[in-house]
C-alpha cells in the first residue's frame, strides 16, 4: 500500500509531530500510516505511546474545531 519513499517521508512526519505540532492532514496521514503498519502489516516502526500521543493530539484539535471533523478522520472510525 505504501512505496519506500512514502513510508520515508511518512516516518519523517512522525518524528517531526512527535516533537512538534504539525497540520492537521499530516497527523491524519501519520496516523493512518501507522494504523496500516500495525493492524495490517504487523510491523510497528512506533510504540503504542507514541501512537496514543499522536491520537490524542488528534482528538484535541477536532473537539476545539469541530468544522474540520471529517468522516475519515481516524478518530471517527469504530474501533
């Protein structure tokens, strides 16, 4: 599903949200990203903390701007 530079520059974005706030479609896309390589793949490049962190990050922006909740953002998937 991702090519070797996608998963590059994904792993990029990571490391850069884990530091520092970034856009709100790059913490989708992360987020996604390692969704697939966790659930699908089974092969994390990140912790379980690190994901929550992201996650909950996510969650925070969308309940202070409701506006921009889409149907497929990670946080409105059933789980």
């Amino acid at each position: 599903m991702y090519t070797k530079e996608q998963t590059r520059k994904l792993q990029v974005v990571t490391k850069k949200l884990l530091k520092e706030p970034g856009s709100i479609n790059e913490l989708r896309d992360a987020l996604r990203f390692h969704e697939h390589r966790y659930y699908v793949l089974n092969e994390p490049l990140i912790s379980d903390f690190e994901y929550d962190q992201l996650y909950k990050y996510l969650e925070k922006i969308e309940q202070e701007n409701p506006e921009i909740i889409t149907p497929d953002s990670p946080t409105q998937r059933v789980g």
